[in-house]
C-alpha cells in the first residue's frame, strides 16, 4: 500500500493508541474523558482571558453573561474523543452566533485550537483548513470595515492568532503521519509474521507428506515382498520340497523384515529433529539411494520375480534427493511387478546416463500386462513416482506396452543431479 493512501484510509482503530494514564482516558458517558475535561478547562482559561481582554464597537458589557457565553464555547471540546469532526462543526457554530448575539472582540484561536488538531488527526484536513481560513479572512474583512484600521496593523493584529491556527492544523497533519507510517509498519510487521508462520506451515505440511511418502514405500514394498515369500514357505510346508528352500524363503523373510524396520526406524527419527531439511544424518546417503539397487535386486529375485539390472553410460554422481528419488522409484516398480504382474514375471531395470541427467527404465514382461495405470483399491503408486520425479525436476510415464508388460520410465536432470552426494 503506498503511503499516501494509508493516510487517507486510516480509521481510528487503525492508528496505535498515545499512551496515557488509565484514569485519564477511562471513557465515560458519550465517550467524555477526565483528559478531555483538564483540555477543556485549559481552553476555558484561555477564553476568558480573551473575554477580559476583549473590547470594540458593538461588544457585550463585561458581566456573568459575557463570562458565560465564552465558556460556553469550549464546551462542545468533552466530545472531542469520540466525535472530532462534529465537535469541530459546533465549534464553529457557537463561535459564530458568538459574534452575532453576545460579541466582544476575542481571538477564535483558543477555542478553535483543539478541534482544528482533532479533525485534521481524524482526516478532515480540507475541511479544518477552509474553517479556519474562513473565519480569518472574515474577521479581517469585518474589522477592516468597522474600524478603518491599515493593512499593517491588521497584520500585525492577526498574525498571531493565524500562527495558533496553522500550528493547531500542523500538529494534527504530523501527528496523523507518524501514527499512519507507525500503523503501516505494524500491518507490515504482522503481515511477515503471518507469512512466516504460513511458510513454516507449508515446511510442515510438505515434510508430513515426505514422511509419509517414505513410509509407504518402505512397508508397500516390504510388506508385498514378505507376502510372496511367505507364501512361498507355505507352499513348501504343504509339499515334499526340501527344507532347503523353506530355510531360503525364511531367511528372505527375515532379512526383509530387518530392513524395513532399519528403514522406518531411520524415516521416523527423523521426527525427532530440529531441523525439517535435515532428511539424512550424515553417512546416510548411500543407505537410501541406488547403493542398494542389487539388495533390492535380490530380494525381489527371492521373492519370485527375476530382475536384471544394465548400466549404460558412464556413472554420474547424483545428488542426495535424485538419489533418494531414483531408488524409490525402482523400489515402487519392482513393488509393483510383484503384487500386480503375476506369479514368474521378469523385471529388467536399465539405468542410462547421459550429460542432461539419468533415465531409469523399469520393464516386465507379465502376462496381463503388468500393474494397470489405475491401482486397485485406491492405489497412489504411480502418481506417487510422478510427485518424486517431479520434485527433482524430472518426469515419469508408465503404462503397458503394445507388446505386452508393463513400463515404468523416468528421466532425472542434470539440476536435480548435478552434486556429488
């Protein structure tokens, strides 16, 4: 917001509030204040002495009446906290039939001192300005006509109760700019403080998801190969097969088990903390990148589904979140081969390195084509690779090919793959 709109816009519970004593700006009926009633006995004193003072054709004796009269015209001031521009209006209304009914020569510049500061405070700057220029101009035009008196001495006779005027709609101006820019730098204040505590809402939010992201890979895949090769013990147990094998499939289990739980032990500390970027403790890296592409390989083998792995291409180092994301999607796909491609299938997984980043291939050649774009009972598998691969700069397509099997593809950048982990 520019500044010169803020000090048009403000409204009175914009501006901070001055800082006064309690008892001083306790409201009481009509919002009138102790602090306003010591400024309106201020003004009456200045009055009065104007009053005493005061003389000229056509003015009222100097009696109670004219005493009376002058306090009369501070009055409307009590007001003053809770209706600036009105007070201001009564002012100039009383000061008016003043001059008509029960005139002596006094100077408008005590009375109208304190409206003139409220009203321009409050906004109303043309209109304090054109009040004041008003009565002055009328004052010069009626002395002027009733005594005769030269441009010098009408000069020298106003000048005083001019400079009251302008210093009373100065202060008021200034005082509304300082409090403005003050109200502004709050707003302002409050303002990055919502949008900090917004950023580090989306810090925990996007962190929750990467969690939870981890631990559905972990237990999908460890869960989908323990519940091949546990049927496979079964298929043992219930068969003349040597103990050889059953030894085999419970030794997968048991090996299986052991990383899962190494796995959602390390995802889970991570709760623990301080620092939400902080995805792995040093020496982690190469325990949740493509270092473990051939333990994966084999207990994927183990579990029934046969994987061959290529490498094409000179090996590039990779960065700690492309390496991460490219193991997790191998680890989905293979998942994904085991429980959807049918008993036997073959998985050939190519890793290709090129100068513009790494394209990683995922191939079966399952019978019924291998998992379907659309997981049953509500499946994020796929999409789940699409929001890895995309939050290193990378892309992902899956679908069956014309041939039969299914293939899983994705190409990492070089920015998401540029330092060394």
């Amino acid at each position: 917001m520019a500044y010169r709109d803020a000090v048009r816009s403000v409204t009175g519970a914009d501006r901070p509030q001055r800082r006064l004593p309690a008892w001083a700006v306790a409201e009481g009926p009509f919002g009138i204040r102790l602090f306003d009633v010591g400024i309106v006995a201020l003004v009456i004193a200045a009055t009065e002495i104007n009053v005493i003072t005061g003389s000229g054709p056509g003015a009222v004796p100097l009696d109670l009446r004219a005493y009376l009269f002058g306090a009369l015209l501070a009055v409307p001031i009590l007001f003053r906290h809770r209706w600036p521009f009105q007070v201001m209006l009564a002012c100039a209304a009383l000061i008016f039939f003043y001059y008509i009914f029960a005139r002596r020569n006094i100077s408008p510049a005590p009375v109208f001192f304190v409206p003139l500061f409220d009203a321009t405070l409050a906004g109303y700057l043309v209109w304090a300005v054109s009040i004041a220029a008003g009565f002055m101009l009328t004052g010069l035009v009626v002395v002027e006509l009733s005594t005769g008196q030269g441009i010098a001495t009408l000069f020298q006779e106003f000048l005083s109760q001019t400079v009251i005027l302008v210093l009373g709609v100065t202060a008021g101006k200034l005082v509304r700019s300082r409090e403005i820019l003050a109200a502004e730098t709050a707003t302002r204040l409050r303002l990055a403080d919502e949008e900090r505590a917004a950023e580090a809402g989306r810090v925990v939010a996007e962190e929750r998801l990467r969690i939870a992201r981890e631990l559905h890979d972990t237990v999908a895949h460890s869960m989908a190969t323990i519940t091949v090769q546990a049927g496979s013990a079964l298929h043992l147990l219930d068969s003349d097969a040597p103990a050889r094998g059953l030894r085999a499939a419970l030794t997968a289990i048991r090996e299986t088990s052991k990383g899962a739980l190494t796995e959602m032990r390390s995802v889970l500390g991570q709760l623990r903390r301080s620092e939400a970027g902080d995805h792995h403790a040093p020496g982690e890296a190469a325990q949740t990148g493509l270092a473990r592409l051939e333990a994966l390989r084999s207990a994927v083998t183990a579990a029934g589904a046969p994987v061959t792995v290529t490498v094409e291409g000179d090996r590039r180092p990779l960065s700690a979140e492309a390496d991460h994301s490219a193991y997790r999607i191998l680890q989905e796909s293979l998942t994904n081969v085991l429980r959807h491609a049918g008993p036997g299938t073959a998985a050939h997984v190519c890793l290709r390195y090129q100068p513009e980043g790494l394209t990683l291939t995922v191939t079966d050649d399952g019978a019924v084509n291998g998992v379907s774009a659309v997981l049953p009972a509500g499946g994020h598998g796929i999409d789940g690779m699409r929001e890895r691969a995309a939050s290193v700069g990378g892309e992902l397509t899956a679908g069956p090919l014309p041939s039969g099997g299914f293939q899983v593809r994705a190409t990492l950048p070089v920015s998401a793959a540029g330092a060394s982990s």
